[in-house]
C-alpha cells in the first residue's frame, strides 16, 4: 500500500520530466542564440549601425523594430530569408559578410534582431 501511495506520488514526476527538459532545451537553445546573436551584433553591426557621424554619404539605418515593419530599409520584404541574403551579399555600401559568418552566426543575428526594438 505504501508503495502504490509513493509510485502515485513520484508517477507525475517521471512522466513530465521528458517534457520539462525538451522545454528546458529549447527555451536555453533560444536565449542562447540571442545572446550570441547580440555579440555578433555588437562586434559586426553595431559599429556602423549604432554610430552617428560616420563619414560615408548615407548614415547606415537603425535596426530597432526591423521586423516591425513590412519592408527592409532597403525595400526588400522584411523576412528572415531577405535578411540572411541581405547580411550574407550586402547591399549598397554594407559589406557581405558571406566569408566573416557561419550559417549559425547568421541564424543567431537573425534571432537577436527580431527581439531589437
């Protein structure tokens, strides 16, 4: 009897488990890449796109609420894919960073600048 009360008990537990750690997984996978998103941001971007004053004809744009609008600065749709072509050719005076970034690197960007606003 006491062992069906502690099974009963302890039951719930083992069955949740899987459950909790897949959320676990993907809730730190998640933050993960922002995090490393936001390091390639600070390292690649932000130099050009958070700075005033630089001396080019055309100040690079802001990149907060990128995603809140329906188009790039550029013109292009604002999707995932136009903007992993966008990081990975460059455009107008943006360098292409095909040879500087991972695939990974540039999913993890992309991640990190839907969360900039």
């Amino acid at each position: 009897m006491i062992r069906q009360a502690r099974r009963a008990r302890v039951w719930p537990l083992v069955v949740a488990a899987p459950a909790f750690l897949v959320c676990w997984q993907i809730c730190c996978s998640q933050n993960h890449a922002e995090r490393r998103g936001q390091e390639l941001f600070e390292l690649n971007c932000a130099p050009c796109h958070e700075a005033s004053g630089l001396d080019l004809k055309k100040q690079p744009p802001k990149l907060e609420g990128l995603f809140q609008s329906k188009r790039l600065p550029s013109g292009a749709p604002a999707t995932d894919e136009q903007l992993r072509k966008t990081i990975i050719q460059g455009v107008g005076t943006m360098p292409a960073f095909d040879q500087r970034l991972s695939d990974e690197d540039v999913h993890d960007l992309v991640q990190y600048l839907h969360h900039l606003k």
